[in-house]
C-alpha cells in the first residue's frame, strides 16, 4: 500500500490547507505522517540485520568530544541496534552548536532528577 494512501499527501509534502495550520498542529501533522515510516526503517534494520546508515537517538561515548547524553547522529544499526555512530564533518560552529545542544539536554535532565 503506497504510503500516500495509508496518510494522505504525503508523497506531495503538503496536505490541502496545510499551510493555514498553526506551527503546533504542523509540527503533530508530521508526527504522524512521518514517524511511522521512521520507525520502521529503524525496525527492518533491527530484524534483517541490514548493517543501515540511520540518524537515531542513542547514548553518546566520545562522539565528537560529547558523552552522557544521548542525541540523534547517524549510526549503522544491525540486528543488535547500534553497532557505531559516525562522525560528520563539521565546522566549529556546527560542532559548537552540538556541543551546546548535548549540554542543554543533559542539563534539563538533571534538572528533573535523574
């Protein structure tokens, strides 16, 4: 079943008066339009062991300097999930830029306890 049929427009980026939406329901729009046919690339990369290039979110250990957080970077996922993240090229500010968005979730979790 064409994926345009199972959540309409899909294919086409833009369901019939879209753009008049607040950013709130754009944003849940494309929840869920978009995050079933994630979530299933990451399954059939899990089951048919596909060694697949994914951004996902895992547990960072040293990638790129950052460690206890955990961010979506790309990763080969196989049958036993993420097997390796691979580093990107990045300009300072880019990596600045990571750097300050691993600090902000770590912090936020620590705020609330954990």
């Amino acid at each position: 079943i064409p994926l345009s049929q199972l959540i309409g427009g899909a294919d086409k980026g833009q369901s019939p008066g879209e753009d008049r939406l607040p950013p709130g329901q754009r944003s849940m729009l494309w929840m869920i339009r978009y995050l079933p046919a994630s979530s299933a690339r990451i399954l059939e990369a899990v089951v048919h062991d596909e060694d697949r290039v994914l951004p996902v979110s895992s547990l960072l250990n040293d990638y790129r300097g950052i460690s206890d957080v955990c961010l979506s970077v790309p990763c080969i996922v196989d049958r036993s999930g993420v097997d390796a993240t691979l580093p990107i090229p990045m300009n300072e500010a880019e990596l600045a830029g990571l750097r300050n968005s691993a600090d902000t979730i770590r912090n936020t979790i620590r705020s609330l306890g954990f």
